[in-house]
C-alpha cells in the first residue's frame, strides 16, 4: 500500500542540493566571465573590419599595407582594443592582403587559461573583399 507523502514533507532543496547548484552557477559564471573579455575583442575586430571594407571600397588609394594598418590601428584604437596592430610585425602576422582579387584577411586567436591543463580558445578569421 503506498503512503502518501503530505505537503508538510516536502521542504524544498537540501543542503548538498543547494551545494551542487551554487557550485554549477560558480562555474558558468567563470566560463562567462573568462569568455567575455575574449568575445568583445572579437567584436572590436569584427566592427573594424566592416570599416576597413567600406573604407577601401570608396578609396581606392588606400588599398595598400600601410593605409590598411593605419585605419585598422586607429579603429581599433578608438574601440579600446588591446592588439599592438600598429607594430609592423604584429599587423603581417595577423593581417594577409591578396592583389587580385582584392583580398584582406585578418586572422586573431586568443586564449585564456581555466586552470592547470584547461584552456578556452576564440579563433577570429574575416576576409573582406573589394571590388
């Protein structure tokens, strides 16, 4: 025969309950937080990018390296990005430019560090084209 179990049994969530569900907040929060800084560069790239494509299309004479470089660092520079863009080396690791058609590449990743052997990885690759 089964009993019922009245209302005034069921208290709600037990202490180890509450442990695992304050413990699988705390580390969504630590994913979020750690992916977040890593995400807005990533807009930061993105939103240069569609400058630098609308930039090239209306200017034909800025379809070289320095021109690119030089809107690219102060795009990024005015969004707050941290990319040293603006170092010759860093902007011919990250950036290939294609003659014909007219071609440009940005490639970024960047990775942040979870704890001992755990790593988050964001890979950024766009290529804008213009006519």
């Amino acid at each position: 025969m089964k009993q019922y179990v009245g209302k005034h049994r069921q208290r709600g969530i037990g202490g180890f309950g509450l442990l695992m569900l304050l413990g699988i907040l705390a580390f969504v929060l630590w994913i979020f937080f750690t992916l977040l800084p890593m995400y807005m560069e990533v807009m930061r790239l993105d939103k240069s990018m569609e400058f630098l494509e609308k930039e090239i299309t209306n200017d034909a004479s800025k379809r070289n390296a320095s021109a690119i470089q030089k809107i690219l660092a102060s795009n990024l520079n005015l969004e707050g990005s941290e990319i040293p863009i603006f170092q010759k080396e860093t902007f011919n690791q990250l950036v290939d430019i294609q003659r014909s058609p007219f071609l440009v590449t940005l490639k970024y990743d960047q990775e942040a560090n979870l704890g001992a052997n755990l790593w988050l990885t964001v890979k950024f690759e766009k290529t804008i084209e213009a006519p």
